[in-house]
C-alpha cells in the first residue's frame, strides 16, 4: 500500500512539472486530461491515508508546486485578458475616431461604410 502512495505521489509530481511545462509553452489544450490523471493519482494518495502524516515532506513539496502552477495559470489568464482588451481597443479604432472640436469637447467620428461608392 505505502509503494501505491508513492508511486502515486511520484506521478502526481511529474504531472505537475509537465503542467508547468505546458503553461510556459502556453499549451493550454492538454491541461484537461492532465487535471484528470492528476485527479486519480490524487484519489489513490487519499484513499490510502498518505494525508495523515507518512508523506507530509513530499505532500507540501506537491502543495507548494501546485500553488506555482496555479500562479503561473493566474498570470496567462491576466494577459490572455489584456491581449483580448488590446484587440477590441484596435477594433473601436478602425471603426471611429476620437478628437475634439473647437471648444474643447470630445466627440467621436464614426468611419461609416468601408463599401466604395462609385459613380458613373
């Protein structure tokens, strides 16, 4: 049983270091079926009672690589935000102008249509 619980724990690391890997690399789309296998490895280190104080070193070790791995998850979703805002911000500006007229006041000068008008 204790071999379960640390081969389980030995698996549980790993996957966190690929996790790592793919969040650097911004391989975003396996990271589901790795929450899964981490899940069952995980599920095997509780069944077996590894959380009452056998593998406390190596449950705070995981822990703490676990946390990073969120931290690092945090800061893509921060910049994949920023990066959505820069290109709505790009797309208000082709479709209008901000300025202000002789008062002072802002006002915003739609392009209006990108057809071509042609005339005979």
């Amino acid at each position: 049983m204790d071999s379960e619980v640390s081969a389980a724990l030995e698996k549980l690391e790993g996957l966190l270091e690929v996790e790592r890997h793919m969040i650097r690399e911004g391989s975003f789309d396996g990271l589901d079926s790795l929450a899964r296998e981490k899940e069952a490895a995980m599920k095997i280190v509780l069944d077996n009672g590894a959380e009452r104080g056998l593998h406390a070193s190596r449950l705070t070790r995981i822990r703490d690589i676990a946390a990073r791995n969120q931290g690092l998850i945090g800061a893509a979703i921060k910049g994949v935000r920023a990066a959505q805002s820069r290109l709505a911000m790009i797309q208000r500006a082709s479709k209008s102008l901000n300025s202000y007229d002789q008062l002072g006041r802002a006002r915003t000068i739609d392009s209006g249509s990108n057809r071509i008008e042609r005339k005979a």
